[in-house]
C-alpha cells in the first residue's frame, strides 16, 4: 500500500509540474482575448471576447484547485466571475468593463508569475 501511494504522489507531482509549467501559456491565451476584448469594435465581439475570457478562466479555476495552486485559481474565478456578470450587457468601448477586466487580468499574471514552482 505504501509502495502504492509512494507511486500515486509521483504521478501527481508529475502532473503539478506539468499544470505549472502550463499556466504562461494559459496566461498569454487569457491576454489575447484580453486584448480582442479591449480591440473589438462591436458589442457582438465584446461579448464574445468577454465570453472567451470567461470561458478560459473557468478552466484555470478547476485545474488550479486540483493541483494545489489555491492563489491562482482565486484570481482566476474573481476574473471569471466579472466576465459572468459582464457577458450578456458589455457594450464595445465600456471603460469600466475593460478597468474591471484589466486589473483582474493583470492580478492573475501576477500570481500566475509568482506560482511557486513546487506544492505541498
């Protein structure tokens, strides 16, 4: 059994490191559609990039939990919880939506840079 769980948490440390070694790719995904959402010329594509925003923060939310990156996921459900309320009302050129989306996004980089490169 030992023996056992010994193999089981190298696999997860394996895949903690995989995840970490992920999230500046996930990052640069969430900028893009950041910075559709500050470039879009039409409500349709304001809500859609909010949309891709949510939709890519939803995920790094769950992940992150899995593996133990507890502060990144925070920031990434505080983002996906302001796409959430936005997704359905945004309008192109909304300073206080692209404010709110900005300083999220720029709070998740900031915990995503200073992800410690191994969990407990």
């Amino acid at each position: 059994m030992a023996a056992e769980n010994a193999v089981l948490e190298q696999k997860l440390a394996a895949l903690r490191h995989v995840f970490r070694d992920g999230l500046g790719g996930r990052m640069t995904e969430i900028d893009d559609a950041h910075q559709e959402f500050a470039m879009a010329d039409s409500d349709s594509a304001s809500r859609a990039a909010v949309g891709k925003i949510q939709a890519l923060s939803h995920k790094l939310v769950g992940t992150a939990g899995t593996f133990g990156f507890a502060p990144v996921g925070d920031a990434a459900r505080d983002l996906e919880e302001v796409c959430v309320d936005l997704a359905g009302s945004v309008q192109a050129g909304d300073a206080e939506a692209m404010n709110r989306i900005e300083n999220l996004v720029g709070a998740l980089g900031r915990v995503v840079a200073d992800a410690p490169d191994e969990v407990d």
